[in-house]
C-alpha cells in the first residue's frame, strides 16, 4: 500500500476513535403547526434499568438546554422517582402531569445499542530526515521504520436515540427526532452534546422558540 494511502487511512481512523458527537440523521414535524412557548416542560427518558446512568444525565443536560432558552423544564426522574409512571394507565399518568401544570412532555428513548469491529491501522509519521537524504538506502531502512507499526482491532460502540415531543394541551405529537451517537468519550460528553443537537434541531424547526418570560422558579 502507498504511503498516502495508509496516511488516509489513519487520518479516518483518528477522526473515527476520537468523534463523540451526536448527529440527526431523520426527524419528523407536524404539519402546519404554528410556533409556540410552553410554560413547563417535562423530559422522560424511557432507558432500560441498567443504563441509569444514561437516563439521568440525559434527562438533567436537555433540561439544561431547555432552561437556557428560558424555558421551566424538569427531569421526570429528579422529579418523580425512577418508576414514577411504571404503574399507571395513560389517564393517570396525564393527570399527573398536568396537576402539575406540565404542558409539554420530552421524551429521550435508547432505541439500540450495538458494538462494531473497527480495524485501526499502524503508527503513521513523518519526520524530515535531512541527514539521511543524500544515502538512498539509510534513508529508505529509516523511513520504512517509522511509516508504520503494527494495527490492531477495537470495538467501538454506536447508540441510537429518539426524542419525541407532545404538545399536553391538545395531546399530539408535533415532533420526532432521531439521532446516533459513535462511541462517546464518556456518558457526560454523549448526555451534553444530544440535548444541543436536539435543541438546536428543534428550534431551527420553530418547534420551540426562545421563551420570553424566562426561567421561572420550580414549582
């Protein structure tokens, strides 16, 4: 293989390992939905038992984003406990909201989880060696020593998300968005970058705007 081409491919795989960051790869509006603020938001993460740790850092980094554009915004788990809804029917849990005076409803949900076998290529370098230019095989043995080491396999995992939003007041779903995360540095880092994206999407798609009255005092 030419040298360029296993310096391509080390470039890729250093892109690959160190890339965190969420992306929207599909989302769904309602049609014909004017814009609209909400006086209080509720975020539910929907997240198996034993990812936890996933739930509430999700839920408290969106609640975050959401409070930065001055919205009254609350983590269900902080809120009501880890099983705060596990036992009610669809009415019950609507009323629980809504004499709480929630008006809008977040949803995070881990749709999947899965590793891949990524390959990543040797040790790539360069150094000029000016000393050795003039000697064709003393710089030949030089520079073969450092264009490569040997590769190995590592696994690297991919999540997949999807938030929906509910509009309490008429009980639709006005919005759906999903997104993938490539093996994030740490829970924090993959919890912090979803709820930009998905606020950041949101708001380009006018679901939300910057709410006027500010934050307000929990209730």
């Amino acid at each position: 293989m030419k040298t360029i081409d296993k310096f391509i491919i080390a470039i890729l795989s250093i892109i690959i390992l160190s890339c965190s960051a969420s992306r929207v790869t599909t989302y769904w509006k309602k049609p014909n939905i004017a814009e609209k603020s909400y006086n209080k938001i509720m975020v539910i993460g929907v997240i198996h038992e034993a990812d936890r740790s996933y739930q509430e850092r999700m839920e408290n980094h969106l609640v975050g984003d959401l409070r930065n554009l001055g919205y009254n915004a609350y983590s269900a788990l902080n809120e009501y406990g880890p099983k705060g809804f596990d036992k009610l029917s669809k009415e019950e849990a609507y009323k629980k909201l809504r004499v709480d005076s929630v008006d809008a409803v977040i949803t995070i949900v881990l749709l999947n989880k899965e590793k891949e076998r990524y390959y990543v290529p040797g040790r790539i370098s360069y150094s000029p060696y000016a000393d050795y230019q003039h000697r064709l095989w003393d710089y030949y043995n030089t520079m073969r020593n450092h264009i490569s080491g040997p590769g190995y396999y590592t696994m690297l995992t991919k999540y997949f998300w999807e938030s929906n939003f509910y509009d309490l007041d008429t009980k639709d779903l006005t919005y759906s968005v999903q997104t993938q995360s490539f093996d994030p540095a740490s829970t924090e880092s993959l919890a912090h970058e979803y709820g930009k994206k998905i606020v950041s999407n949101m708001q380009k798609n006018k679901i939300l705007s910057k709410h006027k009255e500010g934050v307000k005092k929990p209730m």
